[in-house]
C-alpha cells in the first residue's frame, strides 16, 4: 500500500501531478474540440437549409462521412497524412515543407470535425422541432433577424439541443484520449507512459479511470444545472 502512495503522490517519485495536468490537457483538448464543433456544426446547419443546393448537398456529404468513419482515423489522417500533403502541396510552389502540426491542435481538430458533424444534426432537429408560427409571429410583430434569433429562435433551440448537446461533450471527453497517439501528454498518454516506466499498469490505467470519471461526473453536474437554465429561459416550455 505504502508504494502505491508513493507512485500515485505528488512528491519527487510520484507521478500525481503528471496525472493531474494529464487531466487538465484532456478537458482542454475536449473543450478545444467542442468550441471547434460548434462552431463548424452551426455553419453545417446553416448550408443544409441553404437555398443554394450544391452548398446543401455538400454539407449533407461532409456529415455522411465524418459520422461514417472513426475518430482514430480521422486522428492519424490529420497528424500522419496531412504533413505529407502539406509538403507536397507546397512543394508544387517551390516553399518548404511546414512540417508536422502541433499534436494539440490536431487532435482538438480532428474531434472537433467529427464533434460538427453530430453537432449539425443536433442543432438542425432543434430548428425543425421549433413550432414555424412562432417565427412567423415575430415577423408580423416587425421583429428584425437579430431581434428574432435573440428574443424567438435562441431560446427555443437551445432549450431542445443542450441534452444532446451535453451527450457530445461527454463522447469528446472520452474521445479525447486517441489524441496519446501523437504523443501529446494528456491524461491517456501519461497513464500509458507511467505504467510502462514502473510495470503497474493496473494501477496508473485505474487512476486514470478515476480521473475519467471525475471529468465526466462534474460535466454531468454542470450540463445539468445548465439545462435547468435553459429551460427557464425558454419559458418552461
């Protein structure tokens, strides 16, 4: 018991703190990829209603596969494949190779595509289970787009997307740990790299369930009080 304390503390022999900002590399890496699905997810909702079909269609496409493949492909395309693209892109206008992207970044990114694709189909059954008349009745009441999408649409889509919405966050918590295969420290890497240093993989892979479960208990608690806002901002509706 004494050198589990030992292995698991934060003093000079331990790997806690290495845990610790293992974690907190995980939430940013999900929070990162988050921000980037939705953004790229409400942009998708936007084309798929567009009025000009090709933009419709193209949209329709890039959800069609990005929710078809898995998210470690789309980890080792972006990190292993697009340096080599990169370079020969840049060869073909005589530059030099850019090299490698950031293992940080290319993780949030290729989560982030994916998180977009859900995202849009979410935010997309928020606008179609919206009640038309009420739209309709702002119009007619001389409400203005912005005013519209504040006081009418806002309101109501967000009070139908944040559960499903809160589902995404969790899978991009948990999806997070593919990004260990670039080698980015985050909270699967260091638990991979502590059990391999001291051969007590059960230990260091059970700490890191730990800490999974702390991330995504304490999102559960938040999601919860914000639908609980969400919804008295929509009007208990």
């Amino acid at each position: 018991m004494g050198d589990v304390l030992v292995l698991l503390g934060f003093g000079a022999d331990g790997w806690g703190w290495a845990l610790v900002s293992g974690a907190g590399l995980t939430l940013a890496v999900a929070l990162a990829a988050m921000a980037i699905g939705t953004v790229l997810g409400a942009g998708l909702t936007a084309a798929q209603a567009s009025r000009w079909r090709w933009l419709a269609r193209s949209a329709a496409i890039y959800g069609l596969i990005l929710r078809g493949v898995p998210e470690l492909l789309v980890v080792l395309l972006l990190y292993f494949g697009a340096p080599g693209l990169l370079a020969g892109i840049a060869g073909l206008f005589g530059l030099p190779a850019p090299g490698s992207p950031p293992a940080f970044l290319t993780g949030s990114l290729a989560i982030g595509l994916v998180s977009a694709a859900y995202q849009a189909e979410v935010f997309r059954g928020g606008l179609l289970a919206m009640p038309r008349g009420q739209v309709e009745a702002a119009i007619a009441a001389g409400m203005g787009p912005f005013t519209r999408f504040r006081r009418v649409i806002a309101p109501q889509v967000l009070h139908r997307v944040l559960p499903p919405l809160g589902n995404i966050w969790q899978f991009n918590l948990k999806d997070s740990a593919l990004v260990s295969i670039t080698g980015l420290a985050e909270l699967m890497r260091v638990s991979l790299v502590a059990a391999g240093s001291t051969r007590r993989p059960f230990l260091f892979f059970a700490a890191a369930m730990v800490l999974y479960l702390v991330l995504t208990s304490a999102s559960s608690v938040l999601l919860r009080r914000l639908e609980r806002r969400g919804t008295r901002w929509a009007g208990g509706r």
